[in-house]
C-alpha cells in the first residue's frame, strides 16, 4: 500500500478525496458531532491518520478541534500545509507513519482520532501496531471514527478489514456505532466491490 499510496500522489490520482464532496460528507459529519457530544470549546486535540493533503484535517480544526495530521507520503505532507496555511488553520501536520507514532514525534493527548481509509489498507500485524501506537497517544475518553471496506483481494487497493479485524486492533476500546458508508455518487463498481461501514469507537479507560 505504501507503494500504491506514493504513486497516485505523484501522479495526482486521488479519489479518495471526492469523499469530501459527496453525500457521504453529511455521515462523517454526523459521525464526529457524537464524539463532540456533551463537550464544550475548546474541543481538545485530534489526531487525523492517514492525513492525506489535509482536507478533513481541516474540517476538524473548523469545528474547533486542535489537529495533527500524520501522513508517510512527504508530498501530501507538503500539501496539506499548504491547504492549511491558505485555509488559515493552525493545524500541524507530521511526516511518519501510523504503525509508529511516538517514533514520528507524535505526543499524548488526543480525545479524538479520525482514520478515513488508512488502517484497512494494512496487514493484521500493522493493524495491530497502529492500535497500540493509537492508544499509547490517546486519552482515557477517547473516541475513534475508523471507515473499513468489506475485505476482499482488490489488488494494488485496500484489502478492508471486518469488524472483528477493527476490534482485535482496538482491543482498549469498544464499538458504539456500526453503519453502512452512505455510497451516493459514488462510482457504482466501487460500491459493489467495497462495502464499506463506518465504526465509532469509545475507549474503554486506563
């Protein structure tokens, strides 16, 4: 994946960043206002993974949160600061990779983490890396929106990960909402061979 990730971004291929225009945009919306439930201003910290060049990054910081974006891919990096300079959001954004947080630079304190397609790309033991790294950075309260397709051999694309994939990763945390991905507009071959949920975890404590 870490292959197939730095050529559509080298080659300016990214459709994944259509999310942010289609119906599926009022779900992750939704989606984050629950973890936002009963919390006041100034949110806390957020932890976007799989950052890409800051798009929903961005969004979080608009809602008041305050952002790190981790991405491996230094030229999506580079992007998103852009994006955020010119949006005038205070985000930061880190070049590192997910499976190994603490080792980018990446600190504690996190309420809120956001991963829109980049855990279910990974393999069962990067999967499990990403867990921990997750957990070690995040708070007691914590609440996590992961996105998965239904797994399946796609080739160069994510492979997905089931619920039970997502739960055995996040063995500290518990799923609070499991609901099919609002496909419209989407390109209807993708909607056949992906499947994807949405899953909102809690943190279970200490």
């Amino acid at each position: 994946m870490r292959l197939f990730y730095t050529a559509a971004y080298w080659i300016g291929i990214r459709p994944w960043e259509q999310m942010a225009n289609l119906p599926i945009q009022e779900q992750v919306s939704a989606l984050i206002g629950r973890a936002e439930s009963g919390r006041k201003l100034p949110l806390g910290r957020a932890l976007d993974l799989g950052c890409g060049t800051g798009i929903w990054s961005i969004k979080l910081a608009a809602r008041g949160w305050q952002v790190t974006g981790v991405d491996f891919v230094a030229k999506a990096v580079r992007a998103a600061r852009r994006r955020a300079q010119d949006a005038g959001v205070g985000a930061h954004f880190v070049h590192g990779d997910i499976t190994a947080l603490r080792a980018a630079g990446v600190d504690s304190g996190f309420r809120f983490v956001l991963d829109l397609g980049a855990v279910h790309g990974l393999n069962d033991e990067q999967r499990t890396s990403v867990g921990h790294e997750v957990s070690a950075v995040a708070t007691d309260d914590a609440t996590l929106l992961t996105v998965a397709w239904t797994p399946a051999r796609r080739g160069p694309l994510p492979r997905g990960a089931s619920r039970r994939d997502i739960e055995a990763a996040f063995p500290l945390w518990t799923v609070v909402a499991d609901e099919a991905c609002d496909m419209r507009g989407a390109p209807p071959r993708l909607v056949k061979w992906a499947s994807p949920r949405f899953y909102l975890l809690r943190r279970n404590g200490p």
